[in-house]
C-alpha cells in the first residue's frame, strides 16, 4: 500500500480514516477525492497529520475521465471506496441521488480499476486492492431473539439506502468473481465519533439538548443499533487492506446494543454533566416522541467473528467511554459546529424531515 485513493474522505467516516492512516507508520500518500455534497466539508480534514503526503481532488466518483486521471497520475495501487449518500431518511425523502452515487458511482470506480488493473496488466506488476466500505444495513432487521448478522446471512435491504449500498455490494462482488479484480468488503454498524454531520442520531441530540430544543425520538425509541467509536472502524479497514483475504468479505461492529432511547438519554446526562445550565435540566425531559421513520429496521446486530479470529481486530473504545468523547469534541469545536450550520440545505434538511412528524 503506498499511493491510496480515498473516495468520500471529506465525510465523517472518511475524514477519520484519512486522518488515522496519515498518523500510521506506514508513511503512504492519501489522495482524497470528494465531491464536496451537502455531508463533506473541507472543516473535517483542517491540521491534518503528514500534509505532504495528502492531497485533496474535488470531484465525483460519476466522472469516469477524473477518476482515470486520477489513478493514473497519482499510480494508485489501493482505492478505499467511501463515497456515498449515507442517510436513511434523506433516501426515504428522495431516492435518486442513492441510486446514482452509490450505485452508479460504485460502478464507475470498478470500472476504472478493472481497465487499468486488470486489463492494462499494471495489477499484476504491483499488490493492488479495491477496498468497499459497505453498511450491516444490507442484512435488513432482526427480530430480539434471532442471532447477530455474519458474513453469511442473505441480504434483505429495507430502505432505498440499504438496496443501494447492496446493490454496490453486489457489484464489487461480482468483479471479483468475472474479472478477478482484487476486492475485500467490510460491513459495519452505526458510527459515531467527531466530524459526524448533524443530521444523524448522535449529533443531532448532542446540538439540541446543547441548545434545549426538542430531541426527536422516531417511534418508541426501543430500536436498537450496535453502536461503534469511528476510530475502531477505521482500525479495522486498516487491517483489511495490510492482512485480509482478497475476495472475502468482513462484517465490523462494536457489541454495544441500546436501544435509541437509552443512547439519548445517556447523551442528556453527559451534557447535563459537561455543560450544566439549570434553565434546561434535566434535559431528558426535551426527549420528544416523534412519527417513526417508515420501515424503520428494528434491529441491527453484527457477528464479529470472522475479523476477530482471521485479524485479530475488536473494539477498543467502550461505548460509555466513546459517548463521554463525542460529547465532549462537539461541545469543544463550536466553530466546526457553526461552520457546518451555516449551509442554507441543512436547515432546509431539517424543515423537510421533522416539521411534518
Ligand atoms: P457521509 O455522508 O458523512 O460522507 C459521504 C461523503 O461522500 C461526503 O464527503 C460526500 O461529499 C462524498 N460524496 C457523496 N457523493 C459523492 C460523489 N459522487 N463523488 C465523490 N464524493 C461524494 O458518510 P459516512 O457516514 O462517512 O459514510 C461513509 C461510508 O461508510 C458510506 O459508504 C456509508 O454507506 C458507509 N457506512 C457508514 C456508516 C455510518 O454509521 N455512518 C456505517 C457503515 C457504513
Ligand atoms: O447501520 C449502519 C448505518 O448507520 C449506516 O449505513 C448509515 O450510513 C448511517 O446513517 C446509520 O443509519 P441509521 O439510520 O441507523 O442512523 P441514524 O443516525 O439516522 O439513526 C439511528 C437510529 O436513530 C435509527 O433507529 C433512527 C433513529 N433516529 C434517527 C434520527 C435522525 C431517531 O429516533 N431520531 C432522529 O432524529
């Protein structure tokens, strides 16, 4: 692994995973290419670690002349495919900027590894991967009682997101499989950690019990997700790309099952405790019953097994450990918060999805 393309590095996930690979030892140049939607921000990647051996190409993984360019000028040897439309309400809301990104855009990066790789023969001269950041949302729900997913369950994509992120899924296995192209695929659970934007769970409550407003919980509050400290999940590529099989595919999560509920009241507690203002405590009492999010998955929990034994990777960061961080990043980064704001389609996003629940 020496020049990386990251796709969708100026998003949550990928910022962090830029920043973790640029602090490894391992001293490989990082190229980010994003195209700046409403989720990326160059805020996300200031201070970076390692500056000359990063840089930054602003544009779409849809644009098969750039992505060409790319991999060509800058001898790419391992793509770390991230770039997406990442949330489940925005796909419920409108569906076609999924289908196009993530299904489309998956499709024209494959194609250009296979061009240049396989068929121009450079893969064969050098150790090449085409890296997939895939979702446990393929797998669909589960009942209480059923067993945690493992690389093996069938998929049963619920939300237009899920059926997008599957079909991508598919594809990169399928160039495997037809043409060879050298893959690996990991499946991970819900994320939280700094630079995540505010329109998922986590953030979004940690902003509003802040500024005591209300704080939406969709339904009853009692589906569960398996929570994970972004930092693990970008350890855990890492160890994909340098140990694991090509062609296998590795199912990431962090053992913790709250239900949402419970993850929102810990996060009342912990700003009660970091930001104490007698005017809103306690702040569980801002938690508001909303309209539930339709076909809303019950519940998602994954089979770590595979990536443990094969790889040696499990979490490191407890959950009460990770929440207690998260808090505490965004209540010390108020200018990322307001920089992050100002753009006009996020309030825009917030009108459109909670006014109506
Ligand atoms: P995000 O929405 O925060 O970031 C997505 C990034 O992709 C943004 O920077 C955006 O500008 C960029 N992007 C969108 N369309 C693009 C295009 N056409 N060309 C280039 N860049 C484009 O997403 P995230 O939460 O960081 O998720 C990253 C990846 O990880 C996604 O593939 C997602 O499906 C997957 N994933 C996310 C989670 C999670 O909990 N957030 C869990 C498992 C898997
Ligand atoms: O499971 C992995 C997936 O996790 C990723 O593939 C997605 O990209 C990522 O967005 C995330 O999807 P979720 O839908 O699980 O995340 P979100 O933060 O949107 O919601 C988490 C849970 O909280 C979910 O059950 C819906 C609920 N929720 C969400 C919001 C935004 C609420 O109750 N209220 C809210 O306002």
């Amino acid at each position: 692994m020496q020049n990386v393309l990251v796709t969708g590095g100026a998003g949550f996930i990928g910022s962090n995973f830029v920043r973790y690979l640029l602090n490894t030892e391992m001293q490989v140049r990082v190229i980010n290419l994003d195209a700046l939607t409403y989720a990326g921000s160059l805020e996300n990647l200031q201070n970076l670690p390692g500056p000359a051996r990063y840089e930054f190409v602003k544009g779409s993984i849809l644009d098969r002349e750039l992505v060409d360019e790319i991999l060509q000028k800058f001898d790419i040897d391992t793509i770390v495919h991230f770039a997406a439309e990442s949330h489940v309400d925005r796909s419920i809301l409108g569906p076609q900027a999924f289908v196009q990104t993530n299904i489309v855009g998956t499709f024209t990066l494959l194609e250009a590894a296979r061009q240049l790789w396989v068929h121009g023969g450079s893969g064969r001269s050098k150790r090449v991967r085409f890296h997939h950041v895939s979702t446990d949302e393929v797998f669909g729900s589960l009942d209480p009682d059923d067993p945690a997913f493992s690389e093996t369950t069938p998929y049963a994509p619920n939300s237009p997101y899920a059926a997008s992120k599957a079909s991508s899924d598919h594809l990169v296995r399928a160039y495997a499989h037809t043409y060879g192209l050298p893959i690996t695929i990991t499946n991970c659970s819900n994320n939280y950690g700094p630079y995540q934007f505010p329109e998922k769970l986590i953030p979004l409550i940690i902003l509003n019990a802040l500024e005591g407003k209300p704080l939406p919980v969709y339904g009853d509050g009692q589906q569960v997700r398996d929570w994970l400290f972004v930092e693990d999940h970008c350890e855990a590529i890492r160890l994909v790309l340098q140990k694991g099989v090509e062609g296998e595919t590795y199912n990431v999560g962090g053992g913790n099952q709250p239900a949402n509920l419970e993850i929102v009241q810990t996060i009342c507690d912990l700003v009660d405790e970091l930001r104490p203002d007698a005017s809103l405590e306690p702040r569980r009492n801002l938690i508001t019953f909303v309209k539930d999010r339709p076909g809303h998955d019950r519940r998602y929990a994954m089979n770590i097994q595979k990536i443990n034994h094969d790889l040696g990777w499990s979490p490191r960061f407890a959950l009460a450990d990770g929440l207690r961080n998260t808090v505490a990043w965004y209540l010390d980064n108020p200018g990322w918060i307001a920089a992050i704001r100002q753009q006009q389609e996020y309030q825009g996003w917030l009108d459109k999805n909670y006014n109506s629940r």
